[in-house]
C-alpha cells in the first residue's frame, strides 16, 4: 500500500499533523499477516478536542478501516488536539 493512500484517507481528519511510519519491514513473516503492512501514526487534529483516547482511535478507523486487514495488518495510532504533547 502507499503512504499516499494512507494520507489520503487521513486528510478526512483535517490534521495539523500528520507523520506516518511505515513499521512493516520489521514484521516480514509476521503470523496471520495475509499481506497488509504494519504502520505506526502520529496524528493532531482539532477533531480529537474533547474527545477520549477510544473515541480518537475509533475516528482514526472510521477514516481508513476499509483497508483492515488487506493494506493494513496493523495500526498503532497516536492522536492529539492541538496543543497537547504528543
């Protein structure tokens, strides 16, 4: 999968910031991996203002959950409001 496709599905977040790590070398022959990557964000957006851990993650899904689990295996989100500390 691209990065590109990833930031794509993300942008419906509006993010401040976005960076996107692609994890996926370091799980090559990972067990039930049929083929979808491994990646790790960091995402701020003013949608997650208010918003608990879950309901942030849930918001992050929703974006790119179509993808689960052909072009995404695995995801490790971390999502802020502005001015929190990543």
């Amino acid at each position: 999968m691209s990065l590109d496709l990833l930031k794509q599905r993300l942008a419906a977040l509006a993010p401040t910031k976005l960076e996107i790590q692609d994890d996926s070398a370091q799980h090559a022959g990972h067990a039930g991996n049929r083929g979808g990557g491994h990646y790790t964000i960091l995402v701020e957006s003013s949608q997650f203002a208010g918003k608990s851990t879950i309901m942030r993650h849930r918001l992050v899904y929703e974006a790119v959950g179509d993808l689960i689990p052909t072009q995404i295996h695995a995801l490790s989100i971390r999502a802020y409001a502005p001015g929190e500390q990543p």
